[in-house]
C-alpha cells in the first residue's frame, strides 16, 4: 500500500468517528452505551460487503462450471470467509425501507435474523437500538453507505473497525488494551509465532484480533484457516466476548471463546495441549489473589513475588509463565 492509500484510509477513518460520534451528542448517551450500537452498525456494513463479494464469487464459479447450480447453504459463504446473509439483515435492504419506517425495530430484527441463521453468534450482537430516534439512526446507516464503503475491500473495513474499537478504547468502554490491541503489535506477535496448524490459544483474546491476524497470515500462505487451526479464546468481561465473536463471523471466522479470569482458571484446559499461544495480557495487574493460584499446574517454577496483603505483586511473570508453558 502507498502513503497515500494510508493517509486517505486515515482520512476517512477520522471523518467517520466524527460522524458517528453524532449518536452520543445527540442521544445523552455514555461512550459505554453506544459503543456496541455503532459497532453493530459497521458489523452489518463490513457482513453485507462480505457477503456480496462472496455472491460474486459464487456466480464466477458456477458460470466457470465449478460449482453446481442448487440452493445455498452457510457452508458455501464460509468456505468464502462471509457469511450468509438472510434479506433483512442486508444493510442495502435497511435503506431501501419506505420513509418513516421504524429502523431500531429493523435493525433489532436484522440481529436476531443474523443469530438464527448463524449459532455460534446466538445472544451476541447489539439490539439496543430502540434507544435512539429515528432520523438519527438514518443518518448513522448513510454514513457508513457511501460510495467507498460500500465497496470497501476486507482490509480497508478491518482497518475501520479495529479504529472503532480503539477509540472506543480510548473513550473509557473498556480499559485501555483490553479489548483492542494496536495492529503493528497484534502482526507482529504474529508474524513471529507464525501459528499456522493445530489449536491456537489466546488467554487474554479480547476482540480476537489475533485470530483475525492469524487467518489472515495462514490464507496468504495458500492455506484454509479453518481447516489448518482450531482458535481457543478466553475473556473475563463478557462485552468484549461479544465484540469478538462479531470480528470472528463477519471475517467468516468460528472460534471457542470462554468467559473467565485467566489469571485463576484455564477453561479450555490448553496447559500442554495449545500448539501456539499468543497473548497480550493484562499487563501490570498487581492484585492477582495468591492463594488462588498458588498450586495452578501452569506456574511451574511457583509463585513469583508476593506482597504483605497476599496478592501477587506483578502479574505480568504469571502470564509470561502461562503464554510459554
């Protein structure tokens, strides 16, 4: 990419947290309450333009004679890394809605639509739109239907949303690193490791951008994602679950992501068995309870130091131990 394909990615980048940011000056709501609306809203975008390059696709390959003309199933848009959309939850069908058509009920019901058609994302996404009003729904969905984005490569709206999740990072939705990681060290974590076969581990998965970069190195290699690894996430806020379970589907992704402390519990029981782990942990944590973990497998060389009110006085030595186990 040149520097002015970086710089005019920027640009927009910038324009379009400007423009969304309408939503919370104009609705009193807190960067907390509008984070996962917005993200939604991309969501359905970055899906729908997905899911319409993989239609391309699929018409090329029946047209070259590669691929039998019978009904579609989510396996063929998987197979294409998208997923298969049913017609309400399309954003170019939520436009098209006559004029004074209820949008947050249209865009509740595009959610639970994408959920009964798509399990592992069963209770995920937002549906907190009937909070807003309508004309200002409208303009958030114009926003993010121009022309650019409509066509919009996989990249350019992997850019965009990882933008998102950091400067909702940045706003106070979630602490600073523990849902978005910066991409330059999320690919170079990555590139170093290159985890390309068997169950790749992440402790501290947050938006799962890890898997994502991984999908991406192994597919640049000639390789299937799903077919090469199995990803095991684990997360303690369930929020940031949510957010990435919806960064693994609208990739076309699939994962096992469980809720709980890695610092106390290893859910997917990965000690020994992860061909890869990578992690950004929590870096800094200085009340991880001692006691607790004091017979944990996963430290073998014991305890690092602990301070006069039983707690250990670093965490980073304990995650340093379990990303190397």
């Amino acid at each position: 990419m040149t520097g002015n394909h970086f710089q005019n990615i920027e640009q927009l980048e910038a324009s379009l947290w400007e423009a969304a940011d309408q939503l919370r000056a104009n609705s009193k709501l807190t960067s907390s309450e509008y984070c996962m609306p917005v993200l939604g809203i991309i969501f359905l975008r970055h899906a729908t333009n997905r899911y319409n390059a993989a239609v391309a696709q699929i018409e090329a390959d029946r047209a070259a004679g590669k691929m039998a003309k019978r009904p579609l199933i989510q396996a063929d848009f998987l197979k294409r890394r998208a997923l298969m959309l049913p017609r309400e939850a399309r954003y170019d069908e939520i436009l098209k809605l006559p004029k004074g058509s209820n949008l947050g009920s249209a865009l509740v019901e595009a959610m639970h639509a994408i959920e009964r058609s798509f399990v592992p994302l069963l209770n995920q996404l937002p549906k907190d739109y009937d909070k807003f009003e309508n004309d200002l729904l409208e303009t958030v969905l114009r926003i993010f239907d121009s022309e650019t984005l409509r066509t919009a490569t996989g990249d350019v709206f992997g850019r965009i949303y990882e933008y998102f999740l950091m400067k909702f990072a940045m706003e106070g939705a979630q602490d600073k690193g523990e849902v978005f990681t910066p991409p330059s060290l999320v690919q170079t974590i990555v590139n170093v490791i290159e985890p390309d076969h068997g169950k790749v581990c992440d402790p501290a998965c947050g938006s799962a951008e890890m898997f994502v970069q991984t999908s991406h190195f192994i597919e640049q290699h000639g390789h299937d994602t799903m077919r090469a690894v199995t990803f095991y996430g684990q997360e303690k806020t369930a929020t940031t679950i949510r957010l990435a379970k919806m960064n693994l589907a609208v990739h076309g992704l699939s994962g096992e992501i469980a809720e709980g402390n890695s610092f106390y519990e290893d859910l997917h029981e990965m000690l020994g068995k992860a061909d890869f782990v990578m992690a950004n942990p929590p870096f800094n944590v200085d009340a991880v309870d001692a006691e607790k973990i004091k017979n944990d497998p996963r430290l073998p060389f014991g305890l690092p130091g602990v301070n006069s009110k039983g707690a250990v006085s670093n965490g980073n030595e304990i995650m340093s131990f379990y990303t190397n186990s």
